[in-house]
C-alpha cells in the first residue's frame, strides 16, 4: 500500500495489525499503567483507555486517556 491509498478490507487492518508489535495483552498492558493517572475521589474507580487508530500513511496510532471526575457532578459521565 502507498501513501494515501484508501484501506478497502478488515483484512487490510488485520495485516497492519499483525505486521505491528501491538498486541492485546501490550495494550492491556499500557490501559492499566494509564489508570493510574485518573483522578477519581468520588467513585474511586480508576478508568485508563487504549485506542489505536490508523493515519494517512498507514501508520499505527495509539492514543490513550483516563478519566478525570469533575468536582460537582451534573450528570453521568462516560470516558
């Protein structure tokens, strides 16, 4: 695949995933390192999340996040 070429298949993204070094037990991994960085005095439930995404070239992205609770709750979150 070249540069900017439009990924038509799952199969395309099973390949990329394959041909990578991320695996499910390495973003499990980074998901549970990410929670430790959450900010949850209310419900004292740590929550760290993993997504990889694929950019224009092709290349793997991972981006990862973790839930911050305001200090007064107006409704239900949802990281």
């Amino acid at each position: 695949m070249s540069y900017g070429e439009i990924i038509h298949s799952s199969k395309e993204i099973e390949d990329l995933l394959n041909n990578s070094n991320l695996s499910f037990e390495n973003l499990r991994y980074l998901a549970r390192e990410v929670s430790e960085n959450t900010w949850s005095p209310f419900s004292q439930f740590p929550v760290g999340a993993v997504v990889v995404g694929i950019d224009q070239s092709k290349k793997l992205k991972v981006f990862s996040g973790t839930n911050v609770e305001p200090t007064i709750s107006l409704g239900v979150c949802a990281e």
